[in-house]
C-alpha cells in the first residue's frame, strides 16, 4: 500500500514539472546615468557610470564633448543575473541583463556642470539617460600644499616655444598626486615635453598631466619662510594664434599624510575580528592618508604675430636667437666622392622640434655641389641639434663649402636675420679614370723583347705524351676506411647526436622549474642589489630602490608578477605559508617606511642604510619559512 501510495507521488510530481511553464518576460531596454558623487572639487576625478538593462551586449555610447570637464573610458563589463521560483508547481525563471560602462570624469572649472543625456542602443532598441546635474567647488589653498606655475617669458610671438614650469610645494608626505590643466585642452597651442636627464642622480618620478604624463624631479624650497619638499616639472608651449590668453589655474590632486591610527596587536583581540582589517598582524601606527585638492594661481600670456614686411624668401618659421655652425669630412676629396657635412643648429633651449630647411635651397651651396633631396633627421645633443648630409662636389678647383644660411626671426630685436656658419677650406681634385691596365696591375704596355717561343724538355713546364706518368691507385673499402675524410664523416655525427643530446637534456632540466630557480636564487640576488645601500657616501640611492628591489625578491620568492607588490597583495599567501604575525609586522612596517621615505623626497629621516638592513631582516625570516 505504501509503495502504490510513493508511485503516485512520483507521478504527480513528473505531471507538475512536465506541465510547468517557464516564464521569463523581456525585458525593456533603459539607460540610467550615475556619477560617484554630486559634489566635487574642479581638478578632481570621479567615477561615472552609464547603466544599461534589458541588454548584455549594447553599443557603446558616444559621449558628447562636455565644456568644463574631460572624460575617459575605463571599459565596460556585462550586469547580468538570473533567478528560478516555484510556487505551487508554476515554474518562472526571471532573467536580468544589463551592462555597465565606466568612465574617469574630471571636472576642469568651477561651477554648475550639466552632463546631457547619452543614448544607447542594444538589439533594435534605443533608450537615453537623463542629465546628471554636478556641482563643481573651487579648491582652496592650504598652508601644507601649494601649486606654483610660472612661464619663462610672459611676453612672446606664434611659433616661439615657451617653458611653463610647475612647482609642488609639500608640506607633508604624499603617497600619489597629479596635476589637471586646462590649457592642455586648448587648441591655441601646440605642447611638447622638454628633455630630461635622469641620469644625474637626481630623484624623478612620472606625474599624471591631464590626459598624458611630466617626469618630475624631487628638491627643497620655501615659500613665506617655510621649507617644502618640492616636484618640479616643465612642459613646451608653442603658441599657434596672436592674442592675450588667460591660462586658468591648474588643479593638484594628491593623497596626503593626514594622521596615524593606533593598530592593535592581534594577540589581544578577536583573531577573525582583526582578519578582515588592513591591519591585521600589524604593529604601532598605521598611515591615514586624506585626499587634497590645490589651486595654483592664474597666468596670462601676450603673443603677438610675425611682422610681414622685411620676412626672407626663404623664411621656415624659425622663432627665436639662432646660431648655425657646420663641419665637413673628409675635406680633401675628388670629384664625386662623398662629403659628410655637419651643420649645428643652436641658440633655443627647446630644438626637439626644429627642423633645417633643405640644403638644396642654399643656392651658393647647390651650385657647386651635388645635394640628395632626402635629409636625416636631426640629433639634439649638448652643442645643439645636428643635421647630417652627405654632399658631393661637380667639378674640381673648389676650394670652399660656402656659408649655411638659416633665416629666423629675432623676438629681441623684433627684426627678422639670417643666421650663418663660417665657410668650410676644401681641396677637390679631378677624378682621374680608371682603365683595364690599372685592373689587370700592369704599369706599363707589356713589349715583345724579340726572343722566340721554345719547348721545355723537362720538369714542370714540359709536356708529357706517353702513359708512363700515370700511377695505378686502387679504391676500395679498406683505402675508404683509412681516409681521414672518411672517417670523420662517419664518427663527427653521432659525435655531435650525444653532444646535442646532453645540451637538451640540461637545458630541459633547468626549463622545467624556472620559477622555482628563482625563487631559490632570490635572496642571494638581494642580498646584492643591497650591497650599494650599505654605502654610506652614496647619495643618488633612494628608498624607492631598495622598496623596488625587495618587490622583486617577494615576486621571485612567491612566484608572483613584480610590478608594483604591496603589503596587502602577499599577506594572504605569507599567512597559507605559516609565517609568524612578528615577521608580518615587520614586513608591513617595512612597506610604510620606504613608501613614507620615497615621497619624502628622502627629507623624512630615515636612511637608507637603515632600510637596507630592515630588509635583509625581513628576508632572512622569510628564508627560514619559505
């Protein structure tokens, strides 16, 4: 009776899911515009999202250009999700699609900023979000951080390159910052970067500007009495249009020491309470970092067009106090034989993007010389930038390579000049012709000195008739055998077989594992990249080396990507392992010391011979576990 009574079960419930209806309803496409907050401070940047549902897979919308603010695509990713009920027997699957997209928005000037809807479309549809309102603060100056710029000239003409420099000014450490412009966006210049030598043991970092990149260099300075550590950078403006134009203040955006909280010791407290902290198994204090937003103040720059009248034919734009030099080699040649000429171009501080008009312009020059129309681009080196070509002469007698020319137009004296090299002594000659005499290397025509022709009657110069010359040589297995030719023939290949062998036996050997020979190897490279830290005297040695260097013995110890290692990415792993909480704390202590120390600018007092042997410590710890 039970068993009738568990069929009919299994019937009905076979009946219920044979007849269960799966409704899942689709889903209309809408479009939802989201910025992280409503309020921020210009200079600041803020995630904003567009949030599609009712598609996974929506083209990606145009975003308008939007005065008052820059935008920049982070990617996108699918928001899908799926549910299933069952209430009494009625099956519903319920399925939401979505997709989100993300983007950087950073807001330029002060005010009301009104993002416009954005339309999105997906399978047919189409749906737009509604306008996201922003309020943008003017940043406010603080006594711990300023921002200077400066122009190295107020006053200049279109095409004269001009220095704008900026200058950081930090009272406090900082662990990330970076600069917004304004005028970077502007279409009346033309920018470049300047080059920098980082090579003079000085201390250099790459600074975020606007959408590209400065390299910044680390000092000291004061302001109202007060010493700052200080980041200076510089960029290239070259005006395009005459006029007076206001340049807005740029924004400094940094990550500043604000505090420290006290960290509790893990032995005192809840153990899974303190593992779900940034602090876990730390010691003593722990570095509160706050964000900090600077104005720097406003700049005007005059830029007034080329005069017309006195401007030379041959005039390519060249703004600014010019000088010009050449050199040629060899200088004595013969005709048609190739000349390398020099020619230096001076006088600007910025020449990356000065260019030499062609040589094949300088008419006195093209008269007496062959001159190809292809011309190398040019080096800037310490006495300018240099141009080289190759010349050759059309006719012998010429005694000099004429003065180069360079017209450009003098922002001292607002006069238009022609800058000149000194002329090159040469000494062509005449080609002189080479014949078949000269190729066979006779000097003189060969003569007949009158004697006849006579047979030899022996040696080597005689010819010999009969068959008694001939030697009976016979070839066989066993003369094979003996020929040294034969046998290295047979013995070289097995020979090189086991050599070639042996080498890829060891070479697969040592493949096989390569994270691992690195990670036994790590502490010995270590230990050496350590070795110049302990140098006392040394002075372009900072703590960002000896944090860089230990971030590549963790990535060779745990097998993980160097890159940019923080505390936080190998607690985890070091935890599975059984390293001790002391050793941890110490680690941690590490980290925040040389991070501390690094955006210093190695004004926060601690050595670097110091670090150096905190972090063969840790390492040694970590040797005994790992």
């Amino acid at each position: 009776m039970k068993t009738i009574r568990y069929i009919q079960w299994i019937v009905c419930l076979m009946l219920m899911a044979i007849s269960a209806s799966i409704a899942s309803a689709e889903q209309p496409l809408r479009v939802e515009a989201v910025a992280e907050k409503s309020a921020v401070f210009a200079g600041e940047s803020i995630l904003f999202q567009i949030r599609v549902s009712g598609s996974d897979r929506p083209d990606k919308p145009v975003i308008p250009n939007i005065d008052g603010c820059t935008v920049d695509y982070q990617g996108g990713q699918q928001n899908s999700s799926s549910s299933i009920t069952i209430i009494n027997g009625q099956v519903s699957k319920n399925i939401q699609t979505g997709y989100v997209f993300s983007y950087r928005l950073t807001p330029t000037k002060p005010g009301r900023l009104v993002i416009p809807q954005i339309s999105v479309q997906a399978d047919g549809q189409n749906a737009s979000s509604r306008p996201v309102v922003l309020t943008v603060q003017k940043p406010v100056e603080t006594d711990d951080f300023k921002l200077r710029v400066r122009l190295s000239k107020t006053d200049c003409y279109i095409g004269e390159p001009v220095v704008m420099e900026f200058t950081w000014y930090m009272g406090k450490d900082v662990r990330s910052l970076q600069v917004m412009m304004p005028l970077l966006e502007s279409d009346a210049f033309f920018f470049a970067d300047p080059k920098v030598d980082t090579k003079d043991g000085g201390q250099y970092y790459r600074i975020p500007l606007g959408q590209g990149e400065a390299i910044g260099k680390m000092g000291k300075g004061s302001i109202d009495g007060r010493e700052y550590a200080t980041l200076t950078f510089r960029k290239i403006l070259i005006p395009k249009q005459a006029g007076i134009i206001k340049i807005q203040p740029a924004t400094g955006v940094a990550e500043a020491l604000a505090g420290y909280r006290q960290q509790k010791s893990p032995f005192a407290d809840d153990f899974f309470s303190d593992f779900f902290k940034d602090d876990f198994l730390m010691r003593g204090r722990g570095s509160v970092y706050k964000k900090v937003i600077v104005p720097s103040n406003a700049l005007s720059l005059s830029v007034s067009d080329l005069p017309v009248q006195g401007r030379p034919k041959h005039f390519a734009g060249h703004v600014g106090e010019y000088k010009i030099a050449a050199a040629a080699s060899p200088i004595e040649a013969n005709v048609g034989d190739p000349i390398t000429l020099k020619v230096i171009v001076s006088g600007p501080a910025y020449l990356e993007d000065v260019e030499l008009p062609p040589l094949d312009r300088q008419e006195n020059l093209a008269a007496d010389f062959k001159i190809p129309k292809e011309q190398a681009a040019g080096e800037v080196t310490d006495r300018g930038k240099v141009f080289t070509q190759t010349i050759r002469a059309n006719r012998p007698g010429i005694e000099q390579i004429p003065a180069i020319e360079l017209s450009y137009f003098d922002t001292k004296t607002g006069q238009y000049k022609v800058a000149r090299s000194e002329p090159i002594p040469v000494t062509i000659k005449k080609a002189r012709i080479v014949t078949a005499m000269d190729a066979e290397g006779r000097i003189s025509p060969m003569q007949s000195n009158g004697s006849l022709v006579e047979s030899w009657g022996g040696g080597i110069a005689h010819n010999y008739e009969d068959l008694s010359i001939l030697e009976n040589q016979p070839i066989g297995l066993g003369q094979w055998m003996r020929s040294p030719l034969w046998l290295g023939m047979i013995g070289i290949p097995p020979l090189m077989f086991c050599m070639l062998a042996a080498g890829v036996m060891v070479y697969r050997r040592k493949q096989a594992d390569p994270q691992g020979r690195r990670a036994k190897k790590a502490f010995s490279v270590l230990e050496k990249k350590m070795k110049p830290f302990h140098e006392s005297g040394r002075k372009d040695l900072q703590a960002d080396g000896i944090l860089e260097a230990f971030r590549h013995y963790l990535g060779d110890k745990l097998q993980l990507p160097a890159g940019a290692i923080t505390f936080g990415d190998v607690r985890e792993t070091l935890l599975s392992r059984g390293i001790d909480p002391e050793t941890m704390g110490l680690l941690k202590d590490f980290f925040d010391r040389c991070e501390a120390e690094s955006y210093a600018g190695g004004a926060g007092g601690i050595g670097c011979r110091e670090l150096a042997l905190q972090a063969m410590e840790v390492a040694g710890r970590l040797e005994k576990r790992i």
